[in-house]
C-alpha cells in the first residue's frame, strides 16, 4: 500500500540535542542491499500469496533470521499461516446496465474492475442500484447516509463515494477535517454495505479521493484478490460483487437514468442527503479462478533481557508480499517485483534484527523483541488482520508495534513522518530519538489520502496497541542525483503498484540505514521503558487500548 508523502509541512520541535547512542555503523550495507536485491528479483515473481514466488520469498525470509540467530516466533516455527481464498475475474467480464429502453455495457479494465466476497469461482446479480453517497453511518458525527428501511438497501447494488465528507466552514472538524477518517477508507464502504444485506457496491473512483490513479485500480484488481479464508461458523457478512468504477463511466451510467453526476456528488456531501434510487439495473455475471491456500505470516523473536519484562514485546512489521505476476506493461514486462514496497522494508527490519542478536548482552532491550512480516498486506492488510485476531503474544503483553513500509533509498534526509505516534505516549520516544539525532519530526502532510489506515500497524491499532508507521520525508541532505530525483517525483504516478517498482543500483544504502537506524532506536526505548505506552484518553483507540487490559 506504500505511496510515497511529498509536501512536508513541519509542525513539530527542533529539540535540544542529546548524546545518541547511534548504531549507523554496525548495520551491514552490503547485505542490506543485496536482501532488497533478491527479494526483488524475477525468480520471486513478484512475491504473490500462495505462489511458489511467494513461498520462496517467506522461506527466505525465515532463513535469514535462522542464520543470524534470531529464534522462531511460533514456537519452533518462523511461520503463522494464513488461510487465504483468492479469486481471479474473468477479464472479459462485462456489466450490463440498463433503465426501461436505454441499455450500456461496461468493458473490464478500461471501465470498470470487479471481484467477489463470496468466496465462490461464480456469482450472478441482476438488482437495482442504489445511489447513497458516501455510504456512511457515523453516529458521533450525527452523520446516516443510509436512512429510511432496511429493505431499500438488502439485496441492492450500491453505489458509493470514496472519501469522507469534506468539512464546511459550518463544521470545519466534520469527519476530522481535512484528515481522512476510516469512515472515507473503501473497505469501510464494502463493510458497512456487507452489514446492510447488498449485493454489491459499485465504488466512484476519481484520483483526488482515491489518492492514486485508475492505473493502480485497475492493477490491483485486475489480478488475484485475497480474503482470510471463512469457516463454515463464520456468520461475517460479505457482498456478492465489490467493485470500482471510473469517474467517467459512472457519469454515464448515471446520465442512462436522467441523472448528474455532479449534482449527486454535491447533494451528499450536505446534511440531510437522502439515498437516491437510480432506477438503474445492474447485471453481471463474474466468473473467476478460485484457489485455497496457505500464506504465512513469517516471525522470529529475540527474547529480552529483564526477567520481569521478557514476557512482554516490541514488534518491527513490515509486509513481504506484492502483487505477483499480473497485467504486462508496454515493454511486456508482467512481475510486479515491488523493491520500495516493500523488499526495502523487509531488508530494514531484517538488518534491524541482526544489530539487536549481535548486541553485547549488557546492552540486550529489556522486552523481547518481535519480528513480524506479515502477508497480503496489498490485499487488504490480511496478515496483520489475521495476527490481531490470533496473536502469537497476548495483546496486552505487546507493548508497541513499528511498522515499516518503504525505506527511504534516495539520499539522507532530516525529517521523518511517524504516522500515528502522536496518537498514544509512544511519541515521547519517537520525539526523543529524532532529538538525539537532530531530526526534524513532521506531522501528516498528506492526511486526506489516510495512510494512517493504509498498512500493516492499522490492525494493531484497531487492536488497541500503540502503532507507529514510519514514513521518510523530502528534505533531502544532499540534492538527489537524477535517476533518483526523477524516481522520487514520479513514484506515485508511474511506479506505485507498477511493474517499474525495481531494485537501481544508484540506490542510497546509507539512506536506508539512517532509517533502520532510527526504527531501531525508537523500538529499543519503547523496549527498554518501565511502563509500556498507552493511547491518550480521547483517541479512538482507547476504548481497545482499554479493553485489553480489561479496564
């Protein structure tokens, strides 16, 4: 899910320096390189679930945590698998839309992508759809766009805005603001659709509200898309078809029914906005590949050094999968190798683990020490959901999670973005950790896009643990080369969820390593605290930060 944040606007401190403990030299460049390297690497086929590209890659993982003395984490195993289902639309699948005599048909890829909840290789719906905005019920926001009876939702394609509603000079904190809330996520949409009984939703994309263009829809989609496999107990409620749409197309499909897209679009962002019934019908039949599987979640540990504090863990995530082998580009090029997202955060956390097994024991963090890579985190961070719900170590003895996705390869820089530290007391400790190396810290330059809620730290938060994802930021030491300037610049437009994510041997090294270094050092004092850090009282995530303690 890794975009990479450009804009920064600082916010925050330019604290007194203090004496670091700075660990640069004892990471290994070489290897770090050569990790990203080889994950990166055609013969890992882009690292899919459930492909032997995949496996490869997780056995290669547990092997270099097994060769630098990192213990398993599951037991005396270095995976927890995952029960996946994945399912692969026809690409030839079109959808039918038609009103009394006026009919249209959408063409799969260009107009539209779709895949299926239901866990099933074929699925037919022939319903009326549904305008309801942003498909949100937000009771503290005072906010419903799903008024009226339930039977006007049940059985219905819905149609829905991504995105939260924007703020008005009347409410400028409605839905957070300019922050996006899960509210605005889109696997908020299909979830609170999923608990009104639809059929399916039809979600409107446009690159202002999504973040990024149809060209990584259509990627991300257009391929094998992943669930946590259902058992027969699982009463979950799933839709039949979730889908997106271009803005365009869903204009005209629209247009088929007297409607405007516009005048809708401004209609549900006020109070009071009622659910339209277009009077549009939807047929489409979604035929699919469909396979079971086993993925791991990879885990190895390191055990702490207090007899008191052992029991308890710093966990460093970072994602291993990718998006496999999939639509080819225009140089024939089909593997999606994904370098920056994420073999450089997987080769981070790996380095991490080296320096903790090769400290001097006097020097050993007083927790333990977790290192978690989780998979199908592109597919909707199931790994991690997985883990929250099944944890390796009791949630209440996990003190914090820093979660890595993306290391910095461009050149050093002087700010980082800690996304979501500033919402527990774990920020005292990212805060001091840039003070002892003279970083700037930003806040959130880009929150309408929700990164917060966008990798593998999200499910622990949910969870109630302290997570903190750490983002690099633009203010580079040193002006970047070319090769590096122009791939920074166009990251999100060319290369995010693009084949042209690959490994360049003009990669900075030392940049990757300022930024394990600094990952290191805020998971060794939350390690090394007496207490463990706590979410503040009016965050969302108290009510779960509470719960696993039971208070």
């Amino acid at each position: 899910m890794k975009k990479l944040l450009s804009g920064l606007l600082i916010v925050s401190f330019l604290a007194a320096a203090a004496i670091a403990q700075d660990r640069t030299a004892l990471f290994d460049a070489n290897k770090m390189r050569e990790r990203v390297k080889r994950l990166s690497a055609d013969d890992f086929e882009g690292r899919g679930p459930g492909t032997d590209g995949g496996r490869r890659s997780a056995q290669y993982i547990a092997d270099q945590m097994k060769a630098g003395g990192i213990k398993p984490g599951n037991g005396t195993s270095y995976f927890q698998n995952v029960k996946l289902v994945g399912v692969k639309a026809d690409p030839n699948t079109r959808m039918e839309v038609s009103k009394g005599q006026a009919a249209a048909s959408y063409k799969f890829g260009d107009e539209f992508v779709a895949t299926t909840g239901a866990q099933s290789s074929s699925v037919s719906v022939d319903s009326e759809v549904v305008f309801v905005g942003y498909g949100i019920d937000a009771p503290q926001y005072n906010w419903n766009d799903y008024s009226g009876s339930p039977e006007d939702y049940r059985g219905k394609i819905l149609m829905i805005m991504v995105n939260d509603p924007p703020a008005t000079a009347d409410e400028p904190g409605l839905f957070g603001g300019k922050a996006l809330t899960y509210y605005g996520r889109w696997t908020y949409k299909y979830e609170e659709a999923a608990r009104r009984g639809a059929a399916g939703v039809i979600l409107i994309h446009t690159t202002e509200s999504a973040g990024y263009g149809w060209n990584v829809v259509r990627t991300s989609n257009g391929n094998w898309r992943y669930e946590i496999g259902r058992t027969a107990t699982d009463k979950t409620p799933f839709l039949q078809v979730k889908s997106w749409m271009t803005n365009d197309t869903a204009a005209r499909m629209l247009k088929l029914a007297g409607l405007n897209i516009d005048e809708l679009r401004s209609n549900a962002a006020k109070r009071g906005f009622k659910p339209v019934n277009t009077g549009l019908r939807v047929k489409l039949g979604l035929k699919s590949e469909l396979k079971t599987f086993d993925s791991p979640n990879v885990v190895g540990k390191i055990d702490g050094s207090d007899a008191k504090l052992k029991s308890e863990f710093v966990i460093y995530s970072g994602h291993w999968d990718h998006l496999g082998i999939g639509e080819p580009n225009a140089a024939g090029d089909k593997i999606y190798n994904g370098a920056y997202d994420n073999a450089s955060g997987v080769a981070a956390i790996l380095g991490i683990a080296d320096v903790i097994a090769k400290l001097p024991r006097k020097e050993r963090p007083k927790r333990s020490i977790m290192f978690f890579f989780p998979t199908a985190e592109e597919q909707g961070l199931l790994g991690a959901e997985f883990y929250s719900k099944n944890p390796l170590v009791p949630l209440d003895k996990t003190a914090a999670n820093v979660n890595i996705d993306g290391v910095n390869f461009f050149g050093k820089v002087s700010d980082f973005m800690p996304l979501g530290a500033d919402r527990s007391t774990m920020m005292s400790f990212v805060n001091e950790a840039a003070a002892e190396r003279k970083l700037t810290i930003e806040s959130d330059m880009q929150p309408e896009q929700g990164f917060f809620f966008r990798s593998d730290h999200f499910p622990f938060a949910k969870a109630g643990v302290p997570a903190v994802s750490l983002q690099h930021g633009d203010n580079f030491i040193k002006p970047l080369g070319p090769e590096a300037a122009s791939f920074f610049k166009g990251y999100n437009s060319t290369h995010y969820h693009q084949v042209t994510d690959e490994y360049h041997d003009w990669w900075d090294v030392s940049a990757m390593i300022q930024e394990s270094e600094f990952a290191l050092a805020i998971g060794l004092k939350l390690a090394n605290s007496k207490t463990m850090p706590r979410y503040n009282e009016m965050d969302e995530f108290s009510a779960p930060d509470k719960k696993r303690f039971n208070k």
